[in-house]
C-alpha cells in the first residue's frame, strides 16, 4: 500500500512538474521565436551582402568596407533605427518619408564626396548568430573562418578592406585575421595585407560579464527545450582565458592595422527597464598598443550601430572612417604610380614663377569642346627658352596629383619609339621588344605604342589621373601626330619650337604657353647661380657685371646658362679668380669670340641631354 502511494504521488508531481513546464514553454515560445520559422527567419543571407549604393563592381585600386553585426543580432535591422526629425540642422535629418534609417545606406552614401565614394564598395557581412532558440551549433573560430573564406572568395588584389564590427563582431574580424595570417602563403589572394584598419565598436575584447547572465539565461532556456547555445556566451565572460589566447595572437599579427576602438558611455537598459549596466566597459573595449586610439560616445552599446539621425556620435565614426578611406587611396596612390621621366631639372635651375603658375592653372581648366583629354597645354618658343626645363619641374612638383607622369622624347621616330618601349616596361605592359624585329612596324603600329595608348586609353573614373609630355615636337616628320594618347582622366604637354605644329597635334581649345626670353631678374639669378653665390646678398658691381651679360646674350635661358658653364670651367681652372674678375674675363671674352662661345656643344654637354647649340636654336 505504502508503495502505491509513493508511486502514486511521484506521477503526480511529475505530471505537475510536466504541466509546470508546458505552461512556462508556451510564453518564452511566443517571446523568443525560431529563425526557423519563415515568419521571423532574416530575410537577409549569411553572406557578404553589396550594398546598393556603392558599386559593386569596382576592382581597381580603392577600398572596401565590411560591416560585420554582433551576437544574436538579425541583419536585417541590425543597422538601422527609428528615424528622428527633431534635429535644427535639416542637413542632419533622415530622408523624408523613412520611417527607420539604415545609417549605411541612408546616410553614408550620401556623405561620401564623389571623389571618395568612386574607390568604395561596401559590403554587410551576415552570419547566424542567433543564440537563445534553435541555434546553430556554432563557435568563435568558425566563424572567423567564415568570414576569412567569404572576404576572400570577392577580394580583388588591388584593394585594402577595412572592417567595422560592432561587439561580437569585433570578435569575429579579430579570428578571420588570425586566418588569413596563417593561411597567407597558401592562398592567391592575400588579403591578410589588404586589411589596412578595424572600427571596433564596443568590441568586448577582455569579454563581458553581462555573458555570464546570457549563459544562465541560455541553460534556463534549454531547461525548456529551446535548444539555445550557451558555449557561445562561455567564451566571451570577463576576461576568459579563451579570449586572452585569442587576443595574444592578434596583437602578434597586427601590427600594420590602423585600430580605432568606440566604447559606450551609457548603461544599457534591461528587462523592461528592471536594471541597466554597461555592456562592455571602456577597460574591455579599448586595446592599449601603438596605431590605436579610443573615442567614448554618448550612447548604450546598442546605440553604437545604430543612429536615426546624424547626430555626435553618427558623426565621430563617419569622420574616422572617411578619413581611414582616404589616407588608404592616398598611400594607393603614391605607392601604384609609375613615374616614367629619364630627365630632371638642372641643379641650378631657376624658377620662372608666372610661367609655372601658368601651367599648373591651364592643367587645371578642362579642355572645352573636345573628349579626347581632360586638359591639354602647348609650351611653345624659341629655342632654348626652357621649355623642357619648366614641363620637367611641373612633373617633378606634381607627382602626387597623377597616378601616371609619362615623358615622350619626340625629336624623331627612333626617339618616339624609344620612349613608348621605356614607358610599356615601366607600365609593366607586355611588347616585343625592338632588338627582336627584323621589319620594323610603321610608328602607328608600333606595339608599345599601341600598348602604352590603349593602357591609358582604358584609365576611367575609377583610376587616377595621368599626364604625358612630348617634349621637343618640332615638326612632324617624326611622325609624332600618329602617337598622341587620349582618355578620359589625361592631361598632356607638348613643347615645340613650332606653334602651327602643336596646332596640329593638340586638340582645338588647347591652352598656349608661350615661352619668351627670360626677365631681367630671372636671367641675373641664373647666372648667380653659377657663380655659388646668394642672390639676396650679391654686391651691386657683380649684379652690373651679371646683368651686362645677360642683355648680351638677349636673356636667352639657354644662353645664360652657357655662360654660367663657362664661368664655372674658367673657376675650376684658377681658383685664385674671384667671381668680378670671372665675370669681366668672360665678358671680354665674348666681345672678342662671340660665335666660339655660343657654338660650344661640349659646355653644352654637361648642361643637359639638349643638343641644339644658341646657334642651332
């Protein structure tokens, strides 16, 4: 009888207990629903998701973001808030008529300068990470590796990735980069050395202890059979030795990363404002190590990926992400351009300002009425004006405006298609090379020069600018009119002794340069120069000496820089000779063998690769 009883009341606790759970099942059902119910799956893929407003397509140099959402997030809403209209500043506001606003699509297309924005694609980066029902039977490293394969599977070699992860998917970027350091000699694209920085936003990079209270939740839920995933909150508790490996690896490996880590200042309301804390603490978000910096914000943790209107914090990560974007196309720039120029301005090069100032204004104004370049200028003149010298000092000074500075000798056809074979190697284009051809091509079909043409040709918005100089187009015979480039994003320079010729190569609405003889001060400076003297402290019977000269020889540059070679060879020979005595030998020597020394080609020599003499300009 005793036995009954106890059996008896056993099956009715547990029928009790059974009923317990049934009635605790149905509403944490109704509160937490399944991803696997189609009613509240993401719409989204886990994937790497373009977005529409940066073009995709882009593979040359330039920079891809990658958002990458935090735990148990649903990337369908992850980055976006309701929308907010009270802002002063209407330039702040959300599009009209938005009832939620997605701060990348939203706001960040349009605050990109189009300058910038032609370089950038942007990607959201989705994974399932949905842990309080019917979840994945996921970890950490997994998905690291993910991440790792997805971004390296659309990575185009030219390009740098910056990744943005909010909390655990901070976490997530730090694994995919110990990935691809490890698998960096083993995969054709390596994009280990693409990543160049990483927004961590509220990134628990020593954990958090709010985990600890996800991980009581996650049992008690499972207690229901809801099946959730407590071991994914287990490796993210305040300081866990799991976290503490993963970290060493990374401060290893990343040294080359530019790290901007944003922490919340605002406690994080819960459970229907029954208590609040913050997330994860400044101590944990922020990593202490060189090319690093923290910046606070006004917000929870999360309020960290989400704004409804451009606001402070919207602001300060805007701001940082712009100019990560540019520094990175910037140092793509200068570290991708070829520089193809054999010539360099001569060491006692005088600067003629208003001629300088000149170019760089007509390379600035677009060429009106014609699509084969952007800009076009003829540097045209007598003979040793300096011409070349003052297209060489703009190509010199303006190395970081173009991506590509070609320079083409057009004295002749042997010349030219020396010229195009040098620029073809420097563009690493495949030719055949001109030792190897026993019926040389006409000059048009010549394939270097088709090559360097089409090359050029193909440049577009994407691509950065470039600037090719003919210098020394004198007349036509060399055939120079069949090997003028074209394309969109090009300037070129002509100089010529001839202005009907440059007519014909250039475009019609070209600028005109015409380069004179030199001013008076600028031919005295020149000759100074010579001398090793300073200008500004030179005494008034030199400068008379100087200026005496230079109207001699008709302040013609290559004149005066003729006479300064002599004057320095005539120093070499007796040092004893001061600069007055130099200048009146000189003088005198002039007035008695005046045609000797304007036909001295070996002075000339070592002025420059020039070979005309005064008498042959």
């Amino acid at each position: 009888m005793a036995i009954t009883l106890g059996f008896r009341q056993l099956l009715i606790a547990g029928l009790i207990l059974l009923a317990s759970l049934l009635i605790i099942r149905i509403p944490l059902q109704i509160l937490i629903p399944s991803r696997l119910d189609p009613d509240y799956a993401p719409k989204s893929g886990y994937e790497l998701v373009p977005v529409d407003c940066f073009n995709s397509n882009l593979t040359g140099t330039g920079v891809d973001i990658i958002l990458v959402h935090g735990l148990g997030s649903n990337p369908d809403t992850t980055w976006q808030k309701l929308a907010k209209g009270g802002s002063h500043n209407h330039a702040d506001l959300p599009p009209p008529g938005k009832k939620y606003v997605n701060w990348v699509t939203d706001f960040l297309c349009e605050d990109l300068d189009p300058d910038v924005r032609r370089h950038v694609r942007v990607f959201f980066y989705n994974y399932d990470s949905y842990w309080m029902r019917d979840a994945v039977k996921e970890r950490r490293s997994r998905l690291g590796q993910d991440l790792f394969e997805d971004v390296a599977s659309n990575a185009a070699p030219e390009r740098s990735i910056v990744f943005v992860g909010h909390s655990y998917g901070g976490l997530v970027i730090k694994e995919a980069l110990i990935k691809a350091h490890a698998f960096q000699e083993w995969r054709s694209v390596n994009i280990y050395k693409q990543i160049k920085a990483v927004l961590f936003l509220g990134t628990p990079h020593r954990g958090s202890a709010d985990a600890s209270i996800g991980v009581r939740w996650a049992r008690f839920f499972n207690c229901f059979g809801l099946n959730a995933l407590p071991s994914i909150l287990e490796a993210i508790t305040y300081d866990s030795v799991e976290l503490q490996d993963m970290h060493r690896q990374f401060e290893a490996i990343s040294g080359h990363l530019r790290i901007i880590s944003f922490y919340e200042k605002r406690e994080t309301v819960k459970f229907w404002g029954l208590w609040s804390s913050i997330v994860v603490t400044e101590q944990a978000a922020t990593l202490d190590r060189p090319n690093s910096e923290t910046i606070g914000l006004h917000t929870d943790h999360l309020g960290l990926n989400k704004f409804g209107e451009r606001d402070s914090n919207y602001k300060r990560i805007r701001g940082k992400l712009i100019e990560r974007i540019k520094a990175i196309i910037g140092d793509a720039r200068i570290g991708t351009s070829v520089y193809s120029v054999p010539e360099k301005t001569e060491k006692l090069y005088t600067e003629r300002r208003r001629l300088s100032d000149m170019l760089e204004e007509y390379l600035i104004k677009p060429l009106e009425g014609a699509d084969q370049v952007a800009h076009a200028v003829a540097i045209h003149g007598l003979g040793g004006t300096g011409k070349t010298q003052l297209a060489l000092r703009y190509a010199e000074s303006h190395k970081r405006r173009y991506d590509t500075i070609l320079w083409i000798d057009a004295r002749s056809e042997a010349t030219i298609r020396s010229s195009f074979q040098r620029c073809a190697q420097a563009l690493d284009l495949s030719t055949v090379a001109a030792s190897t051809i026993t019926d040389p091509w006409a000059l048009k079909d010549d394939p270097a020069v088709n090559a360097v043409k089409s090359w050029l040709q193909s440049r577009n918005q994407l691509h950065g600018e470039w600037l090719v100089i003919l210098d020394n187009a004198d007349d036509l015979k060399g055939g120079v009119q069949h090997v003028i480039p074209s394309g969109a994003r090009g300037s070129i320079i002509v100089t010529s002794r001839d202005r009907m010729c440059v007519d014909v190569l250039l475009p019609p609405g070209s600028q005109q340069l015409e380069v004179g003889l030199m001013e008076p001060l600028e031919a005295i400076s020149l000759l100074i120069s010579h001398l090793d003297l300073d200008a500004a402290k030179v005494q008034q019977d030199i400068r008379n000496l100087c200026l005496s000269i230079c109207e001699n020889l008709q302040h013609l540059a290559l004149a005066v820089r003729l006479a300064g070679a002599h004057i320095r060879s005539d120093r070499s020979y007796s040092s004893r000779l001061g600069p007055k005595d130099l200048l009146e030998g000189y003088l005198q020597n002039y007035k008695n063998h005046k045609d000797k020394l304007l036909d001295d080609e070996e002075a000339l020599k070592g002025l420059s690769s020039y070979d005309q003499t005064v008498w042959t300009t």
